[in-house]
C-alpha cells in the first residue's frame, strides 16, 4: 500500500482510476485525427488551402488593422523563438518545483518535448506550404503550427495539473487568441492551428493517463502544506 505521503498514495480514487483505459484511448484518437487531417491536405491537391482555409484567411486580411497587428505580433514572440522554447518553460518549471511538485514538473517538460518533437516531425513529413502575404519571418512548413502546438499543450498541461475554472478559462482564451494570430498573420491556414491542437491535446493526454495518480497526489500533499502552514485562528 502507498504511504499517504507519498504522492500516489495522496492521490484522490478517481485521479487513480485515470491511468486506464479512456484517457490513453482519447489522447490516441486526438493524435489519430491530427495525423488524418495532414493526410487529408495533402492527399487533397498536394497541399493547398481547403475551402474553410481560404475563406478564413481571406475575411482576416480584409480586416487588418495596426491594433491588431500589434496585438498578433505580441502572440507572435510568445509563441516562439526563446520565449517559448526556453524562458517560458523554464519559468514554469521553476515555478512548479519551487511549489515542489517535481512529478508536474517533469509531465509538462515532457509534454512540450514530445509536442515540439511531433510538431517538426510532421511539418516536415507534409511539407504544406505556407499562405501569401505573411507578416512575419517564418521557417519550412506550415502543417502544424508551432505555435499554437506551444501554446495549446502549455494550455493542457496546466489546465491539468491546477484543475480549477479560471485556469480552464484562461488556457481556453490564451490557445484561442493563438490560433487567431497566427492567421492573421498569414503564418498558416486555419487547418494548421487545428491540426496543432488536436497534436497538443493529443500528447497531453496520452502522457498524463500513466502518472495521473502522482500528479494528483503531489497536488493533494500541496494543499496539505499551505493548510498546515497558515496560522491557526484562536
């Protein structure tokens, strides 16, 4: 039996019960559709823009404007580069060992690890071309986009590990607005942010299904602290 001090054994019944089947068959399926939608693409006319893509891409460009541009330029440095890659998950690392859960520190560099890995994996496997008319410097391949993969396990990962409203919420919005700017941008079609979201969602899933006890745990032993450590009213 495990030590309720130790994490898995902190753990609630259900949070146990995660490792099974559902969740691994869900984040399967999620990688499954992915994978099927770049098919898709580039079965379809060797890539280019389906119906949805090009409609999307042009009622964003007709509505251009400097606020908004500013604003999809900010997601732009968030969502790349050094930011994404290294200062961001480095401070969420930090942040999550110094609330000393080693365990959520390691599910999410382990997500955003396998997510980048997959992510460059089918860029270059599809080798889609990217749409006209970009507002930003860009690499090869636009099928998925890294950015919103970035943004959407980010996301996952912590709406997972801090399983409260507002967290959903703000994840929810944060991969929203991600997905918005990217093609308004002209960075990719709409297919590409799909397609990184269901990647991330993917990824998520199928790495949290066989530690989901000790996250949960670890998180239980968390409130266990902050509980004993607040003063005691008289």
């Amino acid at each position: 039996m495990e030590s309720p001090k130790h994490p898995e054994g902190a753990a609630q019944p259900r949070a146990k019960r995660v490792s099974q089947w559902w969740p691994l068959l869900s984040g399967l399926i999620a990688l499954g559709l992915a994978v099927g939608l770049g098919m898709l693409i580039v079965v379809r006319d060797q890539g280019l823009p389906l119906p949805v893509d090009t409609q999307w891409f042009n009622d964003l460009r007709a509505n251009r404007a400097p606020i908004w541009d500013v604003l999809a330029l900010v997601m732009d440095t968030l969502g790349g580069g050094l930011v994404a890659t290294i200062v961001l998950p480095a401070a969420i690392i930090a942040g999550l060992l110094w609330l000393r859960r080693p365990w959520a520190a390691g599910y999410f560099l382990a997500v955003s690890v396998v997510t980048g890995a997959l992510t460059q994996l089918l860029k270059h496997l599809f080798g889609r071309a990217r749409p006209e008319n970009i507002l930003t410097n860009l690499d090869f391949g636009s099928f998925p986009s890294g950015h919103v993969a970035n943004a959407a396990a980010t996301a996952a990962v912590l709406a997972i590990l801090f399983p409260r409203v507002w967290v959903w919420l703000a994840a929810t919005l944060y991969t929203v607005i991600m997905m918005l700017s990217r093609t308004y941008l002209g960075a990719h079609w709409l297919t590409d942010t799909l397609g990184a979201l269901l990647l991330s969602i993917g990824v998520a899933a199928v790495l949290w299904a066989p530690v989901a006890a000790k996250l949960n745990g670890e998180r239980e032993l968390a409130v266990q602290r902050r509980s004993r450590a607040r003063p005691q009213r008289p």
